[in-house]
C-alpha cells in the first residue's frame, strides 16, 4: 500500500499474439499506455510498465473505503514472431523482477481468445511457459482473461453456454487456476462502469488468495 487508504495491485499480462493482451491491459489502466492494433507480426518486442490514477469506489477493507491503484506490465508475446522463447522469457523474468521484484505480483493474467478454440497443443506450451517464468505456485496466481467474448456473445453463447460448449483442455486450465476467469467484452470494457466490474473481480481473486503476492527473483541461467 502507498499509504494508509490506498492499495495497489501488481499484474502482468501473458499470452500468443492478436488475443488482445495489451488491449485489456489498457482496458484495466482506463488509459491507451500500451500500443494495440491488429498486425501480420507481434506487435510488443518490450516490456512496459502502466498506472492508472488513483480510483474510488471499487473496494472497501474493515468497513473503510480505500483509492486502487493499478499497476500493468504489458509483455512480448510467445510464441513471438521476431523473438525465441528465451528471449521473451529472460525480458518478461527481468521485466518482472524490475517492477515486482519489492512489492511481489498479485496476479498473472493469461490472456486468451474467447472467439477461438484452446488446443491441447497450445495449452501444453503455454502453462509450460507460465511455470517458467513464475514457479511452481503459479496456478495461485494465475488467472485466466477470456477476451473478445463480445464476438462469442454475437454467436449466441452467454457465458454459461460457452463454458458448457467449451473443451476439454480449456476447462482443464481454468480448474487448475481455481476457476479464477473473466471475461472481456472487448466493445464494452472502455466503459468506466465495466471496468469497474472487472477489477471487483481481480480483487475477488486476490482476496481470496489472501492478499499473498509472488515474489520474483530474477537470475541469469
């Protein structure tokens, strides 16, 4: 906490390239800090640090209502189209321990396509790319962010059908994270009241988690 009546929450967001990470990290920040546009190749190489403002009105702790600060490091995709997997794994564990390495990583949060279908393939690399970076406690800090769930919701699936239709290994990975998922409405989450809702729910996951953090040390193999 920066002082006694606020609270900051440290997240970073992982993913493939076009799930709309850097869109939902803006969508978080309420602000167009990190660059977002549809591309042939992957359009973060670096990592980048986000704040909002301070916000009111989103959380209350022992009867008090504190401000939110939220804090987003945006990250190069893997797979990468112009990066190996070591290099974007030794950027995004130095980014890491650089904007986290004090005040530890509340949640990581794995983006993905709610439009599209999870593979066994994809997921198997993924999480396998997601202990690397942050351990072998990763499922507790983990949560996943379903974004384009707009165009899901215009083929007829509410959230309900669309997780009764979903497969197999995408409900395997959501159970190893505890169940801890969003879903993004990409045309609603500039909305300051949708925003809201989502960071209610990231403040869900890390209460009950306890308020614990990851805390990351990063060393050079």
């Amino acid at each position: 906490m920066a002082d006694s009546n606020e609270m900051t929450i440290n997240l970073v967001v992982l993913g493939r390239t076009q799930t709309g990470k850097s869109a939902a990290g803006n969508s978080l920040l309420g602000s167009s800090d990190f660059e977002s546009y549809r591309s042939p190749r992957s359009v973060t190489t670096c990592c980048s640090l986000g704040c909002s403002c301070r916000i009111s009105g989103i959380i209350r702790r022992n009867g008090h209502e504190f401000a939110l600060r939220v804090r987003v490091l945006d990250t190069p995709s893997y797979p990468h189209s112009g990066l190996s997997k070591e290099q974007v794994r030794e950027t995004v564990k130095s980014a890491l321990s650089h904007h986290f390495g004090d005040e530890g990583l509340h949640l990581a949060l794995l983006v993905l396509r709610a439009d599209l279908p999870l593979c066994p393939d994809e997921s198997d690399h993924t999480i396998q790319f997601i202990q690397e970076l942050l351990g072998s406690t990763w499922k507790d800090f983990t949560a996943v962010l379903l974004t384009h769930a707009d165009k899901a919701e215009e083929a007829g699936f509410s959230e309900e059908a669309y997780l009764h239709s979903a497969s197999s290994t995408l409900l395997s990975l959501l159970s190893s994270v505890q169940h801890k998922y969003i879903f993004l409405d990409n045309k609603r989450s500039i909305i300051k009241e949708e925003r809201a809702i989502i960071l209610r729910k990231l403040l869900t996951f890390i209460r009950q988690n306890n308020y614990q953090v990851l805390l990351l040390k990063h060393s050079k193999e």
